[in-house]
C-alpha cells in the first residue's frame, strides 16, 4: 500500500516473513483429518503402462476402450 506522498505504508520484508513463518510453522500432531468419501462410481485419472498387445485388444472395438478395459479391472477383483 502507498500512501499520497509515494511511500510504502507497510513492510513487504515483514509481511513476506510473516507469511513464510505462518506456512512454515508446526501444527500441532493430533488424528488425521478424514479422507474426503468418494463419490459412488467416481472415476480417478490414472497413469497406467501396459503392453501393446492389451491395448491394441482393447481399442480394436473402438471408442470405449477405456471403459472396457474398466470392467475388466473390475471383474477380476470381484472373484
């Protein structure tokens, strides 16, 4: 901030310290706060290398390939 004459009314140096001490200081050790639940059927983003061949299986019938891949993911955990 600046006053009429030109001059700083505050210091940046003690806010910027200010700042870095409050982002930087201890919090006290208690339980975890809870996980947010997920939605029912929320998808997650997810990286995942496979080899060609499964991939190629998978894309051969077209868009959806993902969701189908998806399901067989899915139909193995529920064995």
């Amino acid at each position: 901030m600046s006053d009429m004459r030109g001059r700083r009314t505050s210091d940046p140096r003690k806010a910027a310290e200010a700042a870095f001490r409050a982002a930087t200081a201890r919090r006290p050790e208690g339980p975890a706060a809870p996980a947010a639940p997920a939605a029912p059927g929320a998808r997650e983003s997810v990286t995942l290398r496979i080899d060609s061949a499964v991939l190629e299986h998978f894309q051969k019938d077209g868009p959806g390939w993902q969701d189908r891949i998806n399901e067989a993911l899915k139909a193995l955990i529920a064995r």
